[in-house]
C-alpha cells in the first residue's frame, strides 16, 4: 500500500526530501508542514484497487496485479503503533476508487475518525479527496484533515480526457477543490489546499500546468502544486512512452516557487513557442535575461520587489539588504555574498554604489538556486 502511494507527490515537502527516509518502515517520507515543521510522513493507500483506467496508473483497473485494502480500524491502528513508537509523525492518506467514491471516502474517513478519537492522535493528516466526492464528504474531510487535495492529473479538461477518460475535469475534480475551498478557514485544513499533476503524460505544456497553478491560487487560494514526472509503468498503455525530460520537473517548481514565494506573476514567466521553459537554464535568470532593459538595479536604492526579480537574491537576502543598506552603502560582490546573495549571479543585473562589475556571460548552470 505505500507502494501504490510512491507516485503520489502530494505531500507538504522539499524536492530534497521526496526521499524514502532510511531506516524506517516502507513509505516513510520527510516532509515540511506549512508553518516549517518537519514531519516524518508516512504515505499509504487505504486500497490499491481502483475502478478507473487511468492510462498512466499503476493500480488501474485493467493491470493485473494483487489488490489489497485496509479495513479502517487496522489502518488506524497501524498508524497509532508507528506514531508511538517514534518512527512517523504524520499520515498522508489516498486510495483507489474501489466501487464508488462515496463510500471509498467514506472509509478513509473513518480510519483517521479512529485514529483522532479512539487513538487521541493528534499529528499532521493529509486527506486525499477522490474524484467524484460529494459536499458533505469534503466538509467531514475538512473537519479531519490538516491538508486536503484533489489531484487534478493534468492541467485543462482536454489534456485530462486523454489519460483518465472517465473522469470530468470540472465535475469530479474542480467542484470539490472549491468546496473544499470554501472550507479552509481558522482552525480548520489549516496547512491549505494542494494539487498534483502527472508530468509528461498528456502532451501538456509547461504554460498550461504555471497558468492553472497561477489561476487556482489566485481563484480559491491554493497553497501549492506538485508535480509528478510521468514514469511508464509496465502493462499500461502508455508503457512505451518516454518518461519526462530529465530536468523538468525542478524547472516547474522553481517557476511555482517564483509565483508563490518571490510574488512573479504567471506573464513574468518565459516559455518558448512550444509553451516549455528552457530546461539548460533556471526560469528566474530566463526571465531576467528577457528583461535586460530593467537591469542593472541599484542595489542600495531597489525595493523589495526589483531585488528578488535579481538572479542570485532570494527573499532572505533581500530582507538582509534593506535592513543594512539603512546603515552602510554596500559596495562590493563581497558584500553580497556575505549577505547570503549569489554574486556570480546577480552581477550582471546590479550595481553596487554606481559600480557594475558584468562579466560576459552569466552563470546558467542547471541550479535548484533561485
Ligand atoms: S482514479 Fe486514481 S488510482 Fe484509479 S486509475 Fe485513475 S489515477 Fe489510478
């Protein structure tokens, strides 16, 4: 059951620790909560059988595989003996759709009812909503779950009626994101909403994942995306397809990452004519380098907003560099580095007290910095 669970990147974590976590049982992830916690996650189906066929999906209905479910007092209980005995501190929750997804939620609920009331567990829940969920479904859910998510595979209805065929994008997945939307209020889903979406297995573009991200969290408030590279899985019909670009998955995130924590807006990003992000070069130095006219900057006179659109200064570096700027006149790269800024970065988009200090090119390795 963790198994069926690996492809499920809906987890609160860094791209770093999507790792299996050593030395713990199957399924154990290290992932971070919204306020920053860390958590010790275990990810689990509550049943690998599933009435879809979903093109790309190991536990579609057609593979012939063993299928297996919990009953929800056993679930519960494993997951009150793990969390006693130290090795997880969290529980991330989905399932296949075995009959209808009524009553497949409603045995996921009553496993993490157990686990809240009989075993008094009070840690992180992240609640998978299954496609088709009723209101009243999502709103027990929400009175559950720290997070809730509704994995809506592919970013528009037509890419999505390409690998889940049966699925309505807007019926079965827009309408209880939003009532689960409608649910995120104080004390209550309080580490937000999430989404998942499968990489390279619809012929989506880059701009149609960034531009859905951008439009649900500005709609209903998303808290995050994550994205799944597409991997063929064997007796699929898409078992001959080439799994994602090497690379691509990162780019998405970090473009993600722009919109959500460095507030770019979707139309700062840059895509080729296909609609794809280079993948030989990070998208913030893509969309500076698109901008040259607005560089350089000042540093010692930018606001907020024109240092973090500087490749190599993040949102800690910029805090760093108002706050002394008041005090001292920085002058030198040393001077940014020390900062916590990426000078071999920024040096071509900023002067430092009238001084630019460019070199020919700048640095475009493949980099998780931003
Ligand atoms: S509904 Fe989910 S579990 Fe079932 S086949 Fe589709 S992707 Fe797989």
């Amino acid at each position: 059951m963790a198994e069926g669970a690996r492809f499920d990147a809906s987890v609160p974590s860094t791209l770093a620790a999507q790792e299996q976590l050593a030395g713990r049982p199957g399924g154990v992830y290290e992932a971070l909560t919204h306020d920053g916690r860390r958590v010790q996650l275990l990810k689990v189906l509550l049943s690998n059988a599933c009435r879809h066929d979903c093109t790309y999906c190991a536990t579609r209905c057609s593979r012939d595989i063993p299928r297996a479910s919990f009953r929800p007092e056993e679930l519960a209980g494993l997951v009150a003996q793990l969390t006693q005995a130290g090795q997880i501190s969290g529980l991330f929750l989905s399932s296949g759709i075995v009959g209808d997804p009524e009553a497949t939620m409603a045995r996921m609920i009553e496993a993490v009812e157990i686990l809240r009331h009989k075993h008094s567990y009070r840690d992180y829940v992240h609640l998978k909503l299954l496609p088709g969920s009723s209101e009243a479904v999502v709103s027990t859910a929400a009175g559950l779950a720290d997070r809730l998510s509704v994995n809506l595979e592919a970013p528009t209805a037509r890419r999505l009626s390409a690998i889940c065929p049966e699925k309505s994008f807007e019926r079965d997945l827009m309408r209880p994101l939003r009532w689960a939307a409608e649910r995120v209020q104080p004390g209550q889903v309080r580490s937000g909403l999430t989404t998942q979406f499968v990489v390279g297995a619809s012929d989506e573009t880059d701009r149609e994942l960034l531009e859905t991200t951008w439009r649900l969290t500005a709609e209903i408030g998303l808290a995050r995306s994550y994205f799944s590279g597409f991997c063929p899985v064997p007796d699929t019909p898409l078992e001959g397809r080439e799994p994602v670009a090497p690379g691509r998955e990162a780019r998405l995130y970090q473009a993600e990452f722009l919109m959500r924590s460095y507030g770019f807006s979707f139309n700062e990003l840059v895509f080729d004519d296909e609609g794809m992000m280079p993948l030989d070069r990070d998208p913030k130095m893509v969309s500076a380098l698109a901008r040259r006219d607005e560089f350089p900057i000042e540093v010692n006179a930018a606001d907020r907003w024109e240092l973090l659109r500087v490749p190599g200064i993040g949102p800690t570096a910029a805090e760093r560099i108002m706050a002394l700027r008041g005090k001292h006149k920085l002058t030198s790269l040393r001077h940014l580095e020390v900062l916590g800024a990426r000078p071999e970065r920024a040096r071509n988009f900023v002067t430092l007290n009238g001084h630019y200090f460019p070199r020919e090119e700048p640095a475009m390795q493949l980099s998780m910095g931003l």
